[in-house]
C-alpha cells in the first residue's frame, strides 16, 4: 500500500462526496421536475458550463487510455487532439439551435426534439435505445480509470477486498447523483479539472528533466511510434485513415446523450457560443497528458521492478497511473489518482443521468404511462439513473475488460447513426420520418456488420471488404449509407404522396 497517495487520494474522495450531497441545495428549485433534476433548471451560466461540458467530454478514460494508446501504438493516440479541435466550429453552429427549440418546448433530451420535429415517436425511440446503449459501456470505461488507479494505490486486485473500493465510489455515484441530479457533477466538475489542470502541468514540467529532456525523449522512440502506421494490407495506396477517424470522432462526440445533457443544462445559446471558443484548452491540456504516453515509453516504466507488476495487470493503461508513482512524492501522487478517479465520477454522473432521461422520456411517458404525473417521471428517471450506472459496473465485475473497451469502440459508430435526424431536423422538414429511421436501421446494421468484419476489435479501424483494405472509419461509411437511404426514401415518399408532414415547431422556435 502506498499510505501517503492513500491518505491524500481518500481525503479528497471525501470532499467530492460532501460536494455531492450538498449540491442538492445549490440553486434549489423543485427537484420533483425533470428539468431541475436532470437538466439543473437550464440555469448553469458560463463558468460552470464550462466546467461541466469540459468535466463531460474529456473523461478519466480519457486520461488513461490516450497516455495508453500512445504508450502502446504511438503516434495515432494523438488522433483525440484534432476531433476535439474539429468538433467546436461544427457545434457552434448546430447545438445553440437545439438549446433554443428545446427551452420553449421543454425538451429535456434530443429525442425528444427529434420527436416533435417529425412527429414519429418511433423514430425517437430507435433514437433514445440507440444513446442508451452506448452509452452503458462508455460508463463502464469511467469506472476502469478508477480501477486502475486503485490498483495503484496497492489494493489487491480482484476478490472482494479488491473490488471493495469501486463498490463503494460506485455506491457514493449512485446516492449523489440520485439526490441531487445535475448539479452534483456540475459542481465536482470545478474541483476535477482544477485537479487535473494541476497534475498534467507538474507532470509536463518535471519529467522531462528527470527524463534528460524532450530531446532525449523523442530519440528513445522508435520511428514507427512517431509516425502515423500504414494499413497492413490497404489496396488503394493511403498511408492512414486518421483523418477520417479524427472527423468522425468529432461528428459524433457531441451527438452522445451525455454531451446533449451538459448543452441543454446552459443558461443560454449565447453561453454556449463563448463556452465553445474557449474549451479547445482543453485540447491543448489533451495534447499534454498525449505526450505521457512517449514519457513512459521512453522511461521504460513497464520493465521497472516496482511497477511491472502493475503492467502485468493492467497493460498500457498504467502509463500516465505509473509516471505519478514512479517519479513523484506519494501525496501529488495520490492528488493525482484522485483527479482521476474524480475525473471518473462527473462524467459516469452526466452519463447515467442522460441515460435516465432518454428512458424516462422516450420509452416509458411514450409508450408505457403516457400520462404520467410530474412527480412520477421524476421518480421513474432517478431509479432508471440507478439501474444504468449498476448496468455498467457489471461489464467490469463479470465481463473481460476488453469487451467494454470494444463495445466503447462500436458505440461511436452507433452514435453516428443518429446524427442525420438531428442536424437535418435544425435546419429543414423536408427529410420524412419514415425514411430517416429506413436510413438509421440500415446505417446502423452495415455499421456494425463492417465492424463484425474486424472482430469488434478495431471497430473504427479500415473497411475490410470483399478482399480489399479501405482505409477510412467504418463510422463514416455507415452515416453515408444511413444520409443516402433517407434521401432516396425521401423522395420516394414524397413521389408517391406518402411523406410525413407534422411538425410541432415553427421556424421561429429555432432563433435566439
């Protein structure tokens, strides 16, 4: 056990915890409406949206696995760094427009948008079914950063005593967010990213000199780690298919329910468009903790005696854990295995939270209790809020970590499919209902067959197809195919005098 990260790492895990519970009361209105308890009353201004969107977006996983992924396969772990950029000019635009159209009809979640655009509870349903469950793995992958780190504080690893620590930050997760909805993560979010900010400037600062430098550094790794890798067995000459990794990440980046849920809670779109100007800081941060993964590399830390072990457990995901135990005094150590466990809880808080909101929302007021009271959609979304976040610590007590991390990998993919009715609904009517939901099944059944074709285990990987190697993300080939068929269906409908009209929102809903 090292006692000194111990002491600080609980220290501060008691602090989030009272953050939590007391957050019930901050800015208090009548949590017996969904709106308050799962959107914040859509009062949070431009400090806390910033640290909530922030706190959501760049996950503990984040800072684990990039370290991890360049760790491991170089250079391409940087491929978070340009989607990250890549994704604010597109949101800047789309995201203030859905803010706006959802506030004056009290949307709490993008299907529900997407359900009074085009009247087609169906259409939201595959919508909603869709964010739910991919989002369930993207939790799971919050509580590994926190297993991780639990490791590195010395617990043993599996068995009850080890598991013993995630079961308790898991029952702390489910009794704050259950009290105070939203607000708990938007608080802890301040205090995360003030943790974080700390820990990856120290690191970025001190390991280089105790590693002989950047120079040094960058001479330790092999060329193929600072060069982008070739697609073994690719036919049509292209050297990588990371641009179109990085674009697709960023096109559905935002399109997660847990992101929505962070822009719906703004005060405004105008707080929005000022958030989006200046959270590329954190792509600039995310560039830093990308560089860890070439420090640990070239420190050899996987072959040191004291943390091989740890490797041997873990894999490349003890990188960015091994660097803070390995190169730093115990307490900074455990300040930051807290950062990142706390970075574990806002966004696994926003998550399960976003996910009870699409249930409660578009599967059971749609279809179950249509008539259900205030009070009892309130209710029904805190206990679905709860069976979410136990859905997910599952995968990692019953389930290989790998098939979280590759259910992860596919959930981009899935989220994609939900992008065309969404943007197209900001902007125009004139997609059918009908045919959007023709393009979303066969977009997301392509998708993942195209996936299946890699063994899940690169689902973002190159198209492997008929004997040839396409270099590009399978993602992008799936939306293409789901924007194409709703085209045409589209067109078809509309020839035939079928295409769906109704339309509860009017062309001014749409500015502000």
């Amino acid at each position: 056990m090292h006692l000194a990260a111990t002491f600080v790492f609980v220290a501060l895990f008691v602090v989030i915890t009272v953050m939590g519970f007391a957050s019930a009361h901050w800015r208090r209105g009548d949590m017996e409406h969904l709106h308050e308890w799962g959107l914040g009353g859509r009062r949070f201004g431009g400090w806390v949206t910033w640290f909530l969107i922030g706190g959501d977006l760049y996950t503990a996983y984040t800072f684990v696995a990039v370290p991890a992924l360049v760790f491991g396969a170089g250079a391409l772990g940087f491929f978070a760094v340009p989607y990250t950029v890549l994704v604010y000019p597109m949101v800047f635009a789309m995201l203030p427009r859905l803010w706006v159209v959802a506030r004056r009809h009290n949307f709490v979640t993008a299907s529900d948008f997407v359900a009074g655009r085009y009247g087609s509870p169906a259409l939201a349903l595959a919508i909603a079914v869709t964010g739910i469950v991919a989002t369930l793995p993207y939790i799971a992958l919050q509580l590994v950063g926190i297993q991780v780190v639990i490791g590195g504080l010395g617990f043993p690893a599996g068995g009850l005593v080890g598991e013993m620590p995630l079961l308790i930050a898991f029952a702390i997760l489910a009794a704050f967010t259950y009290t105070s909805g939203l607000r708990a993560p938007a608080s802890i979010a301040i205090l995360k990213d003030l943790l974080i900010y700390i820990t990856v400037i120290a690191m970025v600062v001190v390991l280089p000199f105790k590693l002989g430098g950047f120079a040094h550094i960058f001479a330790s790794i092999p060329p193929a780690h600072l060069l982008l890798p070739p697609i073994k067995g690719g036919n049509f000459g292209l050297q990588s298919f990371y641009p179109s990794l990085a674009f697709g990440s960023a096109l559905a980046l935002m399109f997660y329910p847990h992101a929505t849920t962070a822009v719906l809670a703004a005060k405004g779109p105008n707080t929005l468009r000022r958030n989006w100007i200046f959270l590329p800081a954190y792509s600039f941060v995310l560039g830093l903790i990308s560089l860890l993964g070439y420090f640990a590399f070239a420190g050899g830390i996987n072959k040191l005696p004291d943390l091989a072990p740890y490797f041997k457990q873990y894999g490349p995901q003890f990188a960015m854990p091994g660097l803070l135990l390995h190169y730093f005094p115990g307490w900074f150590a455990g300040m930051g295995f807290a950062a990142v466990a706390i970075g574990a809880l806002v966004p696994a808080a926003i998550m399960s939270i976003a996910a009870a909101n699409l249930f409660t929302r578009n599967v059971y007021k749609a279809f179950v209790n249509p008539g259900c009271s205030v009070k009892r959609e309130t209710d029904i979304a805190k206990r679905a809020s709860l069976v979410v976040k136990f859905g997910a610590l599952l995968f990692i007590l019953f389930l290989p970590l790998q098939y979280a991390i590759q259910l992860q990998l596919l959930g981009g993919i899935l989220i994609l499919q939900t992008a065309p009715a969404i943007i197209s609904g900001l902007y125009t009517r004139w997609f059918d209902a009908k045919a959007l939901l023709l393009g979303w099944a066969i977009g997301l059944g392509w998708g993942v067959w195209a996936a299946s074709l890699t063994g899940f285990k690169k689902s973002g990987y190159a198209l492997h197809l008929g004997g040839y190697v396409i270099p590009a993300y399978i993602g992008l080939y799936a939306v293409v195919l789901n924007i194409a068929v709703a085209v045409v269906a589209t067109m078809a409908l509309r020839a035939l005098g079928m295409a769906g009209t109704h339309d509860a929102t009017q062309a001014a809903d749409y500015v502000g």
